[in-house]
C-alpha cells in the first residue's frame, strides 16, 4: 500500500474508533474465581423468577376506624389494592403503645399476620382487597399509630375520641396519627360538645450553646372566644417574651387570652438549670420536643419517646407521660491557646469597579477577651454582628476594628467594600493573634466579565480552556506532520488549520477527532481505485454520514456556548460544600479552601484574571467565520470526490468457481 493511502486508511480509524473509546466504560474482568462465581450468583439473583412480592406490592387506598374507645376495641377497614401478578407482603399499621388485631378477614376469609419491626404485615393475593377487623386499645391511654406505607386518607370516626390531628388524613411513608380519648382532656369543659372541646400541639425547640435558649410554639385548636389558656412552666425555665405580649407572665405559668377559636401563641426564654428534664402532658396535648447542641458542647440524651435525627438537632415526639432528660459539658480549647477560629469564609463579589467582601468566622474563646482585625487598606465597614446580632463596629488608636469575644462559642460576621477598583488579587484581612485553621474564599466575578485564569493558594480553580487548548492545538501539528511525511506535500493551509482547530477547545477534546476524520475521508474518496461490494460500500457511507451529523453537532454546541452562556469557559473547583452563615452569597462561582496546617504558615491571596465576555464571543465569530471558509474549500472536493466514489460501481460478495467442463477452463 503507497504512504499517502496508509496515512488516510490511519486517521480514517483514529478519528472514528477513539472518540468511542473515550465515552465508552471500561469493563474490568473479574480477577479471582470468587470474584467470578459471586458475580454470577448476583446476577442469578437478580434474574431469578419469584412466585411473590417483597417490596412496595400494594397501596392501601382508605383505612377507617370505628366504634368507642372507652370499650376497648375498634373495628377497623382497610381497602387496597395489590399489584402486579404475584401475592404480595402488605405492610398495615403499628402503634406505641402496641395494640392487637384480634380478628382480620378479606372478603370473609381470614388472612395470615406478622408483627415485626413494631407493625403488623399480611400476605394477600393480587387484585383489590377490602380487609375487615378488630383492635384492642388501652381506653386510658394515648395510642399514636404509624404507617410504615403510603395510605391514601384516614378516618377516624370514634366518638369519643380527642381529635388532635382532624378526622380525615392523608398519609405518606412514615406518616402517624394519634388516638386520645375525650375525657383525658383536663381543660374540656363537661358541659360542651366534643367539637368544642380544647386541642393543644406544643413545639418545644432547645439551643444549646453559649445562651441557653428555648421557643416554645403553641396551636390552640377549638378554643371559645375570650377563653383563657394556661401553660405550665417547667423548673429552670426563664420567660424573656411572648407573643402576643400582653400574656400574663408568673413563677410557674403563662396565661394567653385566646380571641379565635384556632389561636397561636409562642413563649421565648433562657433555661437558667444545668439540665433540662421534660415530661409530656396527658390528655388532648401533642407535643414535640426538638433539642440542637452548637459550638464546643456536647449533649447526651435520656428518654423514652420516640426520636428522629434531623439535619439541625434532635427530634422527639413523646406520648402522655414519657420524659425527656438533656446534659450537657463544654469543650475546652487545647492547653495555651485562649481563641481559635475554626473556620473562617471570605466572600467577595465584585460589582462593577468596587468589590463588597463579607467575613465569617467560627471563633471559640475559653474566656472573655479582645480581638483585633486589621482590614484591607480602603476598605470601609459597613456591618457588624455577634450570632446574627447587629452591633456596632469600633476602632482602636490604630485603626484596628476592635471586637470583644465572649466565652464559649460565638460567630462573627462583618461586612466592608471598596469604592475604587483594584487588582486582581482578593484582599485578605488580618485576623490578629487568632489562629485560624481552615480558610474558604468564593469569589463571584463581574456579570459581564469571564476568567480566564484563577490562582493563588494550593487547589485553586482550572480553566478547563487551556488544556484543552494544548490537547486541539497537539492534534492539529501532529496531523499537519503527519501528511507532509506521508504524502511529501502539505496541501492544508497550517494557520487556517490550527485556528480551526484552537476553537475546539471549547468542547470535549475528542469531538476534534470527527471533524479530522471528515477532512481525511473528503481526501480520500478522490484516490479510491478498487471497487467495493455492496457491504463495504454501505459501511463506508455510514461512516461518512455519522461524521457529517458529529462534526456539526459539535460545531453548533460551541457556538452555542460562546454566544449563549453567561461563562463561556469552563472551570473547575475543588472545594467543600459550605454551610449557610452570616450574609453570605449563595451563588458564588469560585472556591479556595486552604487549610492551615502550621501556626506562622503564609497564606497566599487569590486571584482572578478577567477579560470582557464580549471579547470571547467577537473571537468566535471570526473563528466561526475560519472554519465555514475551510469546509467550504474542503466540500467543494466532496462531490467530484462521490461521483468518482460511484462510478467505480460494486463487485459481487462471493466470486463464482469456473466449472471444470467449461472452455474457459480448458
């Protein structure tokens, strides 16, 4: 084969196998046969045929409860349907305390039941089912029943029962529902109705931190107009306000006057005790107690009402009569060390010529004492605040601002900005005498303004352009090398090419490989001598069709992305996800997070070079313009190229055997 066929027959493959390779997934042999024969039991398990249903095989429709509690039994119905063509498990209901199904029937016949993981689970065939029964129920306590599946609505027609939560509920996974009887009520009135009758939910919500603080959130549901309300008051608990504000306030209550039937009312104080210690009140009172330990303290818990850990705290939601017990201690700093900043965020947007920075910092102290920030020179502070608490900003003789910690765990927020524009280094202020052991700073650019490159501290951000840039440009030599090597003429216009091709950074690397692939196979049409069969010549118009619809795909999302997207360039960032704190931007682009390992360690600014955005698409519109001229001259080829292609016509798939008695033969 002469060089310049083996050169197009080499970047023919390279440009239509390797873009494949690279989106493709690696499959990775098995290396033991363990490995093997467990990888095969899986999939056997997986494709194994089960005659029933494990998980999520029916919905429960409607379940009702009926009758009296005072006779300690409920009737109880409960319609569904199980899907799919296999019997199915049905998870019901369970309940604290823990009730008895003494009788289930489906359609008359009655039907199996397990209880495990405190609920009852039954077997039931597919189709629509409409299960009937009976519950035990202990008149003189309070039963919260918990639906471990999704129930379309619930009804609670008992007579005499306290409807803390509404007759009719819509469940959800996980869902539950209280059942009290009336008279447990101690603030009903004999003489009124059931629908008259008097409904508390209590939130109680616990802050441990430096300030132990309590809100408590009351709903009063079914109260007369002018009725008055009593809250109780545990021991310890301080009353700092309430709302509505003329709540009369004691030693050991608080009084609200209700003005509508459903009425809120909320009580905010300090805990003054060294433990905190909560009993649930009997009767139509729901309560929920919620408990969060911030900054250096640690919390242990005794109970037992039913918890749940939630993303800020501790979650309980006790029965009449279960207790709640909270300790706590404080953590102390390491020996030698007065304050700390565990972490400290900067976050800086620039608007316009000016930059507006905000400070965050996690500070423990193990006594009250003074701290010093030395801010950026022309900054000028707009804002100060302790905990979310706004406070003034003072300075000393030196023009340091001048803040007083307390001891314990506080965070301090401060805002400043800059008038005048300045470089593209992010000022960084002087935290002094405190050290600080991780630092996070985001930066938001200016809205018309792209960046082309990010640095400073270790981890910085990665214009993804430049290496790609690097890999385009690569490519584009390598084949001009590799055709004047090959073919001893360079027929490609090198500037033109490498523009071409410097424009594909803005995409994956790969996609270069189509367009490539489209010039060799437009050069190479023209030089095919031999004819094809059928198969082969499909296959080749294939290929030629597949990197015609690539080739312009790829060339439509770039210009896409230059003329559309706010940030043509594409970047990545090696930082933490942050917790929300003290006034910061929530949409920042770029992250630095350095964690200082070494007290006296130097800490490099960051920074960010910026060019108009304007600037990038007007360079893609000329490039845009480049590369239409070069596939211009490149497709004219196309067409003489395929009428040749064509003309050379087909050869059949299998040639025939002369047979041995013809002339020919002879």
């Amino acid at each position: 084969m002469k060089p310049i066929k083996h050169f197009f027959f080499l970047m023919l493959l390279v440009s239509v196998v390797f873009p494949g390779i690279c989106f493709a997934k690696l499959d990775i042999a098995p290396q033991t046969q363990e490995a093997l024969m467990g990888i095969l039991q899986g999939l056997a398990n997986d494709h194994a045929y089960k005659q029933w249903c494990e998980n999520h095989c029916g919905q429960i429709h409607e379940m009702e409860f009926t009758g009296t509690i005072a006779s300690g039994s409920l009737n109880v119905t409960i319609k569904g349907h199980i899907i799919g063509k296999h019997n199915g498990v049905l998870p019901l209901f369970g309940a604290v305390p823990s009730i008895e199904i003494t009788s289930l029937t489906n359609a008359g016949v009655a039907v199996p039941l397990v209880y495990h993981n405190k609920a009852y689970y039954t077997f039931l065939a597919p189709g629509p089912f409409q299960l009937s029964g009976q519950i035990s129920i202990d008149p003189h306590a309070s039963t919260n029943v918990t639906l471990p599946g999704p129930v379309g609505q619930v009804l609670l027609n008992i007579s005499d029962q306290e409807r803390l939560l509404g007759e009719t509920k819509f469940g959800q996974w996980g869902g539950s529902f209280g059942i009290v009887s009336a008279q447990a009520n101690p603030q009903q009135d004999k003489t009124s109705s059931p629908e008259q009758s008097l409904r508390l939910k209590i939130n109680k919500d616990f802050k441990i931190a430096r300030d132990k603080s309590f809100v408590y959130t009351i709903d009063v549901i079914g109260a007369t107009s002018g009725q008055v309300i009593t809250i109780p008051l545990e021991h310890g608990e301080k009353v700092i306000a309430t709302t509505p504000k003329n709540a009369k306030v004691g030693d050991s209550q608080v009084a609200f006057t209700a003005m509508t039937s459903d009425a809120r009312f909320v009580i905010q104080g300090e805990w003054t005790k060294n433990s905190i210690e909560l009993t649930a009140k009997k009767g139509a009172t729901q309560e929920t107690w919620s408990l969060g330990c911030l900054g250096a303290y640690d919390c242990g818990f005794t109970s037992d009402a039913e918890k749940s850990i939630t993303a800020t705290g501790h979650e309980w939601f006790p029965l009449g009569g279960q207790k709640l017990g909270v300790t706590w201690k404080e953590l102390g700093l390491l020996k030698g060390q007065s304050k700390v900043a565990q972490t400290v965020v900067l976050d800086s947007i620039q608007t316009g010529d000016g930059l507006k920075q905000t400070l965050t910092a996690d500070i423990d102290s193990s006594e009250a004492t003074p701290l010093y920030l030395d801010l950026p020179k022309g900054a000028r502070p707009t804002e100060l605040a302790y905990d979310n608490v706004p406070s003034t900003i003072l300075k000393n003789n030196e023009g340091l601002i001048h803040l007083s910690l307390p001891k314990g765990s506080s965070q301090l927020g401060l805002k400043w900005f800059f008038p005048k524009a300045i470089s593209h280094k992010i000022p960084i202020p002087d935290i002094k005498e405190c050290p600080v052991a991780k630092w996070f700073f985001w930066v938001t650019p200016n809205e018309h303004e792209s960046v082309i490159l990010a640095g400073g501290p270790d981890g910085s951000p990665v214009i993804l352009f430049w290496p790609r840039l690097g890999f385009c440009l690569l490519v584009g030599l390598l084949f001009l090398f590799t055709e004047k090597k090959l073919t001893k003429t360079v027929t490609t216009k090198a500037l033109f090419f490498l523009v071409m091709c410097s424009g594909w950074a803005l995409s994956t690397p790969a996609s270069i490989l189509c367009i490539l692939g489209l010039i060799v196979f437009i050069r190479w049409v023209p030089r095919v001598q031999s004819q094809r069969n059928i198969f082969g010549l499909g296959l080749e118009i294939l290929i030629l069709l597949g990197l015609i619809v690539t080739t312009i795909s790829s060339y439509l999302f770039i210009l896409n992305k230059a003329f559309f997207s706010n940030n043509p360039l594409t970047y990545e960032t090696f930082c933490s996800t942050r917790s929300p704190l003290f006034g910061l931007n929530q949409v920042a682009n770029f992250c630095w997070e350095v964690a200082l390992t070494q007290p006296e360690q130097t800490l490099k600014s960051p920074y960010l070079l910026t060019v108009p955005t304007l600037a990038i698409r007007i360079v893609y519109f000329v490039w845009a313009i480049v590369v239409g001229f070069f596939l211009f001259g490149e497709l004219k080829n196309l067409l003489p190229g395929l009428k040749h292609y064509f003309g050379l016509g087909t050869k059949p798939l299998f040639k025939r055997k002369p047979k041995k008695n013809d002339a020919s033969a002879t």
